[in-house]
C-alpha cells in the first residue's frame, strides 16, 4: 500500500464579493499518494486552481477557509503561519503556473533566479547554488546551460521558459509537483516535451504531482488517477482507465463526448447551458440543469459518493439502485466496450 502524502478533507472555500459570497470550494475530499500523478479537470470555475492554490496557502485576501483541513505529512497546512508556509513552499511543495512569464522576473538573469532556490532554502552557497542551477537547466533540456545561465526570460521561447519554470521548481527536489495547466500556451509539439520531460522528472526524483488542465487528451497520457470537478466539488474520481472508459457520471460523459476522436462524427458534442452561479449554488445535483439524464431527486438532493469500484467514485444518483435505466450515449458505450471487453456491461 503506497503512503498517503497529501490528504484535503471536506474543504470548503468561500470568497467574499461585493455582490455577496462566492462558494468556490464545497466540499473537497481527494488524496495524494507518494509518487503518482493525479490530475484535477473539469471546466473554467469549476474549482481546480482554488484547491491547488489553498494547498499553497497562495489564496486572494478576500478567500475565506470555511471549513476543512489539508494534511500534509500528518500536519494542517491551514493552520501553519505565513513564515512556516515559506520554509514549504518551493522546498516540500513546488508550483508551476500556466504562464511562465508571470513566474520569472523580467530583469534577472536565468542563472541567478534558479540559484536563488536553492540559496533560500538549501542554505547553500552562491557557487555551489549556481552549479547546481546549471546541472538543473541540463537536465531540463535546454541547450549549452553554462552560457544561457548568463541570459535573461525573453531571449528564451515559451518551451525554453516553461522548462527553466520547471528546473526552478525541481531545484529542491519536492515531494508535490503542482502543474497548473502548464501546456495551455505552448504547441502541440512543444507540448508532448514538456509532459514527456515531466514523466521523467518524476521517475527521477519520485514525487507526486498534481496536475490541473482542461485537456483530457493530456490526462490520458500523464495521469494515475483522475478527478473530475464541477461546481466546486469532485463528482467523479477513479483511475485514468476507469474515467476514460467506464465513466459514471453524466458531467463525465460530457467532457469525453465533447472530445474529439477518431471516431467523432460531423459534428461535435458541446456540453449545452453554463456552469451555476456559485453565490447561490443550486439544490441537489449542480450538473442537473445541464443533463439530459438528470432525474427528479437530483433538483431536490445531493447525491453521495457511490462506490464503482476500489478505487472509482461518482457522486451521481444513476448509480442509485432504485434509479431507473437512462439512454447512455453511443460514445460512452463505445468505451464500455473496450474497458469491459467486447461484452460491455453496464450499471445504468
């Protein structure tokens, strides 16, 4: 059994506006293992970035932490002081934004912002720190790191600074990686590097990372488990094989019909309506006023977390056994079939 490294248990976040208080976060239980990868989807505002952030203590002044603890290595990081959470933050857990310009200061040289890591918190000296920082720019991949050490951001491509982003990340081996949605600006191309070079790194230093995006072709390739969130609550969390092809809830099966495949047809499936208003969530299930599956209960109560399997979780009252049988779409008993075998089999 692998050990259990980070753990968020019923957090709820709040954010006060003028126009009253927004209840991002509500309810959020996941678990982080040592060493794997767990990915966090779902669309704009559903609440990834928050959670990854509150893991940092990185929330705005107008955040309110309602209710919930997130234990790492056994200790609340909600209770820990803004001072304890810098000798953490960058040491223990490490973060990469989506836009590496907004994390690399414009008129510092490469080298010394990398050094400056391992300066802080290795207590390290200046030419051991830039040794260091140059071994890391090698083994990120960007060419001849001795000379380019000396450069500054913007003479770097978007790939080249996502890279030294995330050599500044590693520099004291972290045991959480935290990606958030860190291949949203750059190509195709350049992007299978980046995740290919994330693989890497983790099977090198052995540390787990949170990765956050709204590509689910991404999850597939990177991801251990997933979790899927919608409305500031996980409403599905199993294995990458299991959320891909024997996914439970409807909000699931959206997003994966609204992927493109090999065998989407004309035209392509988007998700009808908007994401709910969170100053006023609605009763029951959020999802409902979106579904075409929804049933009556799901306007008047909030599904559970039902059990699919060890580990695959769906908060949704299909899997109720007294729910009644709902059309699944052809796409995802497509992917039934090939997660049960030819057979297929469903619980719907």
């Amino acid at each position: 059994m692998s050990e259990t490294i980070l753990s968020i248990e019923n957090l709820r976040i709040h954010f006060k506006t003028f126009a009253g208080e927004v209840q991002a976060i509500r309810g959020v239980n996941l678990t982080l293992q040592k060493g794997e990868t767990l990915a966090l989807v779902g669309e704009s505002g559903s609440g990834k970035s928050v959670t990854a952030k509150s893991v940092m203590q990185l929330l705005s002044n107008n955040a309110i932490v309602k209710e919930g603890s997130i234990l790492f290595k056994g200790e609340n990081l909600l209770e820990k002081s803004e001072r304890e959470m810098q000798s953490i933050r960058g040491k223990e857990i490490a973060m990469i934004f989506q836009d590496p310009m907004t994390s690399l200061n414009p008129t510092m040289k490469i080298g010394r912002q990398i050094a400056e890591v391992i300066i802080k918190h290795e207590k390290a000296s200046k030419e051991e720190a830039y040794k260091r920082a140059e071994e890391l720019l090698e083994l990120v991949g960007i060419p001849n790191p001795k000379e380019r050490m000396k450069q500054y951001p913007h003479q770097f491509s978007g790939g080249q600074r996502q890279r030294i982003v995330i050599a500044i990340a590693l520099a004291c081996n972290p045991d959480i990686l935290i990606a958030d949605e860190p291949t949203t600006a750059l190509d195709v191309t350049i992007q299978a590097q980046i995740l290919e070079l994330l693989k890497e790194l983790q099977c090198k230093f052995q540390m787990a990372i949170i990765f956050i995006t709204h590509d689910l072709g991404v999850v597939a390739n990177v991801a251990d488990r997933v979790a899927v969130m919608y409305a500031g609550k996980v409403v599905e969390v199993g294995t990458s094989d299991e959320v891909f092809y024997n996914p439970q809830h409807p909000y699931t099966w959206g997003l994966l019909r609204s992927m493109p495949t090999l065998h989407t047809g004309d035209t392509l499936y988007a998700i009808p309506g908007s994401p709910p208003d969170l100053l006023d969530p609605p009763k029951g299930d959020a999802f409902a006023l979106r579904s075409d599956v929804a049933l009556e209960i799901d306007r008047v109560k909030e599904p559970p977390m039902f059990q699919v399997s060890k580990t695959h979780f769906a908060a949704t009252w299909l899997l109720d056994p007294r729910a009644p049988k709902v059309e699944v779409p052809e796409e995802i008993l497509r992917r039934r079939k090939i997660f049960f075998g030819e057979g297929g089999a469903s619980n719907d």
